[in-house]
C-alpha cells in the first residue's frame, strides 16, 4: 500500500493539479494535507480549502476518509469538517486514485447531495432558499479561505 501512496504522490508532483496541491505530513505516507481551489461558476469559487486525507491501512481497497480543515457551509459536510461516507462510499473502487479522490470532493462542492446530509440547516437552505445559502457560503469563503502565500 506505502508503495502506491508513494507512486500516486509522485504521479501528482510530476503533473500537478492547477486547482489543488497536496504534501504527506510528518513523513507519514497514510495522511496528506491538501489545498483545493473551489469550483468555478458555484458560491466556493475563488476559495481554496484545506483539507486532510486520512489513508487507511486498507487503501485502496478502503477509501481516505476527508476531513476540511476550513470552515464549511455544505449540506455534506459536517461541523467537525468531515464529508458524507457516501460521497466516496458508496461507489468506492480500488481504481480510484488520490487525484480523482480530490476531483470527487471539488464536484461535491459544486453539486451537493441532499440525500442523508450531514448538515440539516446547509441543506435546507440549499434547498429553500439558495441565494441566502450562496450568500452565507460566499461570505464563508471570503473570511477562511483565501489563499494565503
């Protein structure tokens, strides 16, 4: 498993991601820190997040579990920054790689699942009332996550 951890964090180096970036912490290959840019055309955009990727000792037969470190607004994630299990659960495949881990994660933002959210008020705001929603996560973007160099 290190060995592909390995291979994924040098595959990543070697062509990078224009709207994200990731560094292993501490020398330990099972947990990644990473910025990720939000999506364009949706109320994240222009801001970029951090967030962990805790890898399991089963990676890749077990997904990472993603934990935000910025402050969120999304009906798919929680207020201790962890995303809904079925974001990468359900569909889940040794196939998948970090890099489409963290696509997956971006188009979550984009397009969230109302399905079981994990934050009932994101959600029906999301639902009922999306320009408050879009209001509220804009003015969450512009305080915690603008880029910092």
């Amino acid at each position: 498993m290190a060995r592909r951890l390995q291979r994924e964090m040098e595959e990543i180096q070697g062509d990078p991601l224009e709207w994200a970036s990731v560094e292993i912490v501490d020398n330990n290959l099972f947990f990644w820190s990473c910025q990720l840019q939000g999506p364009e055309e949706c109320p994240f955009e222009n801001g970029w997040f951090t967030l962990h990727l805790n890898l399991p000792n089963e990676y890749p037969f077990k997904h990472p579990e993603v934990q935000f470190q910025t402050k969120m607004f999304h009906p798919n994630i929680d207020k201790d920054g962890k995303i809904c299990t079925h974001v990468l659960g359900d569909n889940w495949s040794p196939q998948i790689k970090i890099k489409e881990v963290l696509l997956i994660v971006r188009q979550m933002l984009r397009e969230p699942s109302l399905e079981n959210p994990l934050d009932e008020e994101a959600a029906i705001m999301y639902r009922n009332n999306r320009p408050e929603f879009e209001k509220k996560v804009k003015a969450l973007v512009k305080q915690h996550a603008q880029r910092r160099n």
